[in-house]
C-alpha cells in the first residue's frame, strides 16, 4: 500500500526502523495519509487515493468523535490478521485528526464472539469511548446498524441522570472491592424518548489487573419488571425527599409513637437522633394545652371522619423550651384497608413569626393606649373653652352676643 507521505531519505527510513508505531492523518476532507509504507497493519485496499470510508470502523468511529469534541481519545482495534492494535487520536490545529498506532504487542481482542448474541453487547474502552456494539444493541436503542451505535458517546446513550448514576454506583461498587454494577437504566433511542434496559456492566483487565475495558450487556424487561423497579426507584425518591426536607417530617402509628422522623424535625425538638426519637411519642412532646386541643382532630383521623387536619401547636424541646409549629397531619392507608395505617405530620417552625406576632400585638396596643391619652389630653382644654364661651354667652351684652355664638359654633 503507498501513501501519501513520500519517505526517501535513509535517515527518516533509519528514525522508523527504531519505531513501534504507525501514524496515519486525516485531512479535513477525509482524505488519509499513512507513514511508513510496507507495514501491512491495516486492512487497506491498494492505492494511493485512500479516504476516511477505508479505515477500520472502530477508526472511521473515533476520527468523528474526536472531530466533535476536540479531545483525545485512546482506543483499540483489529487491524490486519485479525491483529489486536491500540492508537491515540487527536485533533490537530489545520483541522486534521492525527492517529498514532502502537505495533507492540497488545492482548488479542476478538469482539465478533459477540455479533451473534441476542442480547445488546457494548464495549467502551478505559477512556470510556465505544468500540464495539453488536446489532441486538442497536436494535434496542433504536439504530439501523451497529456502526451508526459506535459514532455516540456513551454518555449520551444514557439519561443523564442514569449517567451519573452508574459512576456513582461504579465508586461505590470499588469501595467494596467488587467489579461489576447491575441495575436498570434509562437508554436514550436514535427515534427519541427513553427505554428501560437491565444493564450489567463489568471491567476487562490486562494481566497486570490493569482495566482495558467495560463491557456492558443490555436487555430488554417486561412490563411487570419495569413496574416494580419503578416502585423501588419511587420508593428511593420518597425516602430522599422524607429525609432531606427542610420541614420536619415525622410518621407516626395510631398512638401517636415516632416511627421515623428526619433531621429537620429531630433538630426542631432537640433529638441528637433519630434513633432518640422514636422512644417518645408525639403527645409526648406537645404542650398539654394544645396536646387537648389536637385529640379531637386526631381522633377524626381514627375514625375516618377526615383525611388530615392543620394545626398551630407548641413542641417541648428537649432543653425545656417550647417551639410554636405549624402542621399538618395526614392519614396513610395501604391497597385494600379502609383504616389508615400509619399518619405523616410535615412540620413548620412558626416561632419566629408568633414572636413577631406577639410584638406586633404589643405594638398595637401601646399605638391604642397612646391615641387614647393623647386624644383626653386634647379634649379637656377644648371642653374649658366650650364652657367660658357658654358663660360668656349669658353675661355678654347684646353687642358682643353675636361674635361669640360664631366663635362657640367654631369650637362645636
């Protein structure tokens, strides 16, 4: 095969016989250059005029991703023989993307074993770049080949909330000294719209214990399997927001003991937790006043008078002081059980604002208080003028009579 790359001086010739590697560019109009020539390491056809359409897929895969992103990407590949090789791609500043293959021995990869599977099989390198899908694969995700499966990041094949966390699950899987994650995820199809697929993901190690690989099975589950795993997933999500609420949340049985409690309402009470917690019960904690005023409501809630009911009631806390709350206490009940099982009360801290109540209250009060002195203090010299004008009135003579009913009319 000749390439593009003329190489007659000795000294180049020498510089290459010292090498382990090939290298091969890729022009921006895909056109491919490859030094030195005789190497025989690519599957090529004969020719000087060789395009991006004639290297190994894997590369045709890794020059496309790499254009998109500007970043180097690390990769293995079969090459001619079936020979196992490995190159960095990288983009270059004139638009090109650079290959550099390394000739030296590589561990023997045979991904076709897989093309036949009925499963989805994905393989990404340690650089987390595909570099095998089979055609089950692609079928599951929506594509017409298994080659248009490797153009993607596998980052996008995934929601990314699944995305983060499958790294999260592989963290937490290292920390155990285990190798493999199995869950089910949310794949992103070609068409649009996310697919539930059961995946299990596991490295694949050189014989220094070194990861060169992860392969990836996806399969499809039945409805009854999604299901259920979307009830444990609501569950998670539940249990989440229980407990990182920035009200207190406590659930309770019908005697009023603490099942569960989050920090926030353990923090309000002044448990250190929530182990602390659950040896009192609510009535327990409540002021006796309003712990009178609240067993009505709650036996409504026994009886199926009402589904909740909202209450202002006062917490003792733990060093002896009382904390005004708002809350709102509802029942729970289980498929097919007309009793509530179990009751939640979501808990607001008001204390700060019946302080400002009570402040305002004490404002309005003195304002009350003020007007009513200042409006006595007014009225008693208006009153002695009333009176002087009255007497004057009768003691006046007639000449003077009429200026003083105008000024007693004025001061009515």
């Amino acid at each position: 095969m000749k390439s593009k790359i003329k190489t007659n001086t000795d000294w180049f010739s020498h510089y290459w016989a010292d090498r382990n590697s090939v290298w091969v560019r890729v022009t921006k109009d895909n056109n491919v250059e490859v030094f030195p020539d005789g190497q025989n390491i690519l599957p090529l056809p004969e020719g000087d005029a060789l395009d991006l359409g004639e290297l190994p897929t894997s590369l045709i895969s890794a020059v496309y991703r790499v254009r998109k992103s500007k970043a180097t990407e690390w990769l293995q590949f079969t090459g001619r023989n079936e020979r196992c090789l490995s190159a960095r791609v990288e983009f270059k500043a004139d638009a090109s993307v650079f290959i550099d293959i390394d000739l030296r021995c590589q561990p023997n990869f045979d991904w076709s074993r897989y093309d036949g599977f009925s499963v989805g099989v994905l393989i990404a390198n340690a650089s987390k770049n595909l570099v095998y899908a089979n055609e089950s694969a692609a079928n599951l995700l929506g594509y017409s080949t298994a080659q248009e499966v490797l153009l993607q990041n596998p980052s996008e094949l995934l929601h990314p909330d699944d995305w983060q966390n499958v790294k999260r699950l592989f963290a937490e899987r290292r920390a155990e000294g285990s190798s493999h994650i199995e869950d089910v995820f949310r794949f992103r199809r070609r068409e649009g719209g996310d697919k539930w697929l059961k995946a299990v993901v596991s490295p694949i190690t050189d014989p220094n214990n070194v990861i060169t690989h992860y392969i990836s099975v996806i399969v499809s589950i039945n409805e009854e399997k999604l299901i259920e795993h979307r009830l444990i997933r609501s569950e998670e999500r539940l249990r989440s927001i229980f407990y990182r609420a920035q009200a207190g949340v406590v659930l309770t049985n019908s005697q009023g003991r603490i099942i569960a409690a989050n920090s926030a309402f353990c923090e309000m009470v002044g448990f250190e937790s929530e182990r602390e917690a659950r040896r009192v019960s609510l009535p327990e904690v409540t002021v006796a006043e309003d712990r009178i005023r609240e067993k009505e409501l709650f036996d409504d809630l026994l009886q199926n008078r009402r589904s909740h009911y909202r209450i202002e009631k006062r917490y003792i806390h733990q060093d002896g002081h009382t904390t005004w709350t708002d809350a709102i206490v509802s029942a729970i009940y289980e498929d097919g059980k007309d009793e509530p099982v179990n009751y939640i009360s979501i808990v607001q801290n008001i204390q700060q604002a019946k302080e400002n109540e009570q402040r305002m209250l004490a404002l309005n009060e003195l304002k009350d208080k003020f007007f009513s002195i200042l409006s006595h203090d007014l009225k008693n010299p208006i009153a002695a003028v009333i009176g002087l004008s009255d007497l004057a009135l009768h003691s006046a003579k007639e000449g003077n009579k009429e200026v003083l009913r105008f000024l007693q009319k004025r001061f009515h």
